[in-house]
C-alpha cells in the first residue's frame, strides 16, 4: 500500500459506506464508520436486492415529458408526488427531466457501465471469505410482460442495453411456465438476462460485512453526523454528542448525503426518491429468480424467509409518512403475478433512495477539501455498485488511479 495508514471515517452504514471501509481497512488504514443508524438499517435494508448488471438505462428517457402528467394523475401507475411538497423539489425537477433527451441520456448511460458490468464479481471478491458470501446468489434476472407488443414498447432501453453489451434471451409463455408454473396468466413474453443475481437478504448481507470488519479491527460508531470542519490537514467530524478529527473523511450516506456535501460549498442536486417494499414471510410460492413485472414496474425477488416485492417512485422528501397508495399498488402486483398468493405475515418498509438531476452518483474527492471523498448518489443502484464503489474510493485514498474513467461522477460537476 503507497503511503502511511491514515484514519478514516466513513460517514454511512449502508452497502456503500461498509463496502468502503472494508476495502480501505485492507489497505492498511484505521477506518471508523459512523451512521445513526446500525449496519444495513437504512435504505440498504430495505431494497429489492436484485444485483442489476443491465441497468445501466437511468429513469428519464425520451418521451417521459409526455408520460408523466398522465401516470401521476393515475393511481394504477407506478409514480405518485406528494403535492405538498411538489414546489421545493421543481428546481430539482427541471434538471431531472431535461437529462431524458437521446444524447444526454447515452451519456449517463455510458457513466453507469463501468460501476455495474462487473457488480456480480465485485459483490463475490468484497465477502469472500466470510459469512456475507452466503447471502449472494449469482444467477438470472427476468423481465416479464404481457405480451411481446409491450416488450416492443421498450424498444428504447432494450436497444440501449444491447448497445451496452447487456443481450436478452426472449422467453415464450411456455418457457415462462417451465420456469415457473405457478406464474398467473398475465404474462406471456419475457426476457431473461443471464449472468446477473441477487442478495436473499439485503440487511443480514451488510450487516454480515459490518460484522467481518469490526472483527478485523473496524470500528462502528452509531451517532448522527452533523457538520465536516477543517481541522489543520485533517477533517473534524462532529456529531450529536462529540466531535472527531480524521485524516480522511468519506461521505457514503445515501440521500442524507447532500447536506453534509453542500456544507463543504458543493452543489448537490439530490432529491430522495421514497421507495417502498412489502416483505411476505412464508409465502406459498416464490420466483426462482429475481422478475422485473415491467407493467406495474417492481421487482419480485425470492428471499431467505420470503419473498419481497420492491419498487414504486414516489416524491415527497426525506420527513413526510409512509404513503397508502404505492403499497396499495404492489399488493395488486403481487396478486397479478401469483392470483394463488398466499402468505404467513407481511411487513411494509419504506426507504430514501438518493436520485441525482442526472442520475450519476457523486464519486471522488471535494475539489474544495481535497481530504473528504464523496461515494453517494447511486439512485436505483445502489446495492448492485455498492462493492465497487468502494473498491473505487479505497484506490482514491490510497493514491492509486482507478481503472475507469471518474470525471463523469465528479463532486463539483454541478458547482
């Protein structure tokens, strides 16, 4: 490892602050993560753990201009705003809609390979060796439609995948059946892409790798970070109930993230996208892999005890109650996909997925406080590049160059 051992704090328990500070603790330095919550509590927890090789298409794309009045007005339709809060977040909206055209998004996608092509072997390098590596199942990822005219309809992304690298294996209704007979009779064209997996249980998987590290050495700090202050060559981190200085300092907490960035005199175009989950312990049947339902655009993923439907985007800040109507809508998923469902208990979740105006996470050292590194932002992919990312910031650190090209994830692209 170039240089001396450093002290560290990682500011962020989720997948992409742990999987930081493991890679910087194998590196030699003394890494400390600091999150208000415990390991894998927050949006880590809580997502539908598919490891998304193929998505590397971000939200905004051409014609959701023309889509989204409509599918907000429709309470069948997987986006939903909380109109109370609709004023503060149109700054951000602008910014957001206005990356759906061709070129930018290209762009944005071509930003979005490097962190998720190779996710499978990162997640699998990053837990070898220990309990978490239990947790990974390498495997396929299935999108389901109606029929193949809906495929058609999102001739769009799947052109862009292919573009990428990313090529489908199309799957009839009887192929769909020999791979799941107990899949209802709404779905009879799919597209199955291989080589992709899934976490059976997001949290126990962080908190797995929070366990391994503090066993090495790491240290875990639960308190709630409020402020970053220079502090000579160093950084003071302070906290409800103290404060204290690091060498380095690395900001890896999701849509809280923004705040502390911003304090550091960058400008951070981040809204939380809330999204919600319905967990269903001991459930009758469960896919045997993890299925994108296209029309009602959630993911049903089998699960250690379950199965669990995730997705939905709603807006409405980070303070505002769980809302009834996306829950509402992926108990109707579910019932489309499985009419037979039937299940022993069910457990509703909702969580604060970081979404950047166009879509690329914030990766890299401030330009302001060359010592503080930034790894948030990931939007839906947060879980799929949490190792890499971290991975990423442990060569940064460590004075090595990354082997991707990091100015698309700038922290100052937006000053």
């Amino acid at each position: 490892m170039p240089g001396e051992a450093k002290n560290i704090a990682v500011i962020g328990a989720g997948i992409v602050g742990v999987s930081s500070a493991e890679w910087l603790r194998r590196d030699g330095h003394n890494v400390t993560i600091i999150d208000r919550l415990p390991p894998g509590e927050g949006t880590s927890f809580g997502n539908g753990g598919v490891l998304a090789r193929c998505g590397v298409v971000p939200v905004p794309t051409p014609g959701i201009l023309a889509k989204a009045p409509k599918m907000l007005m429709d309470p069948e339709q997987p986006l939903f705003v909380r109109w109370s809060y609709l004023v503060k977040m149109l700054p951000w909206l602008r910014q957001y809609l206005s990356a759906s055209k061709d070129e930018k998004v290209r762009e944005i996608s071509d930003g979005l390979v490097p962190l998720l092509e190779d996710a499978v072997n990162e997640h699998l390098a990053l837990a070898k060796g220990t309990e978490a590596e239990a947790f990974i199942h390498p495997g396929d990822y299935i999108f389901l439609y109606r029929d193949e005219a809906g495929f058609e309809n999102d001739s769009y992304v799947w052109n862009l995948r292919r573009e990428q690298g990313f090529i489908e294996v199309p799957m009839d209704r009887t192929a769909l059946l020999a791979n799941d007979p107990a899949l209802g009779d709404r779905y009879h064209f799919g597209c199955k892409m291989q080589d992709h997996g899934h976490i059976a249980d997001p949290g126990g998987y962080v908190k797995a790798l929070a366990r391994h590290f503090e066993s090495q050495g790491g240290q875990l700090v639960q308190a709630d970070v409020t402020d970053l202050r220079q502090h000579g060559e160093g950084m003071e981190v302070v906290f409800d109930g103290g404060a204290e200085k690091y060498d380095q300092v690395v900001i890896a907490g999701g849509a809280w993230s923004a705040k502390l960035a911003e304090r550091l005199g960058h400008k951070i175009p981040l809204e939380t996208e809330r999204g919600y989950h319905i967990h269903y312990v001991n459930p009758n049947v469960k896919p045997p892999c993890p299925y994108m339902v296209a029309d009602s655009k959630f993911v049903a993923t089998p699960m250690t005890d379950g199965l669990r439907t995730a997705g939905i985007v709603e807006f409405g800040g980070l303070d505002a109650p769980p809302s009834k109507g996306p829950i509402t809508l992926l108990e109707k998923g579910i019932k489309k996909l499985y009419p037979e469902f039937e299940f022993e208990e069910k457990r509703e979740w909702l969580g604060h997925r970081p979404a950047p105006a166009d879509s690329l996470p914030f990766l890299g050292p401030s330009s302001h406080h060359p010592n503080v590194y930034c790894a948030f932002g990931h939007h839906h992919v947060g879980l799929t590049a949490g190792p890499k990312t971290g991975r990423m910031i442990a060569d940064m650190v460590s004075d090595r160059l990354p082997n991707i090209d990091i100015r698309p994830y700038r922290v100052d692209r937006f000053d």
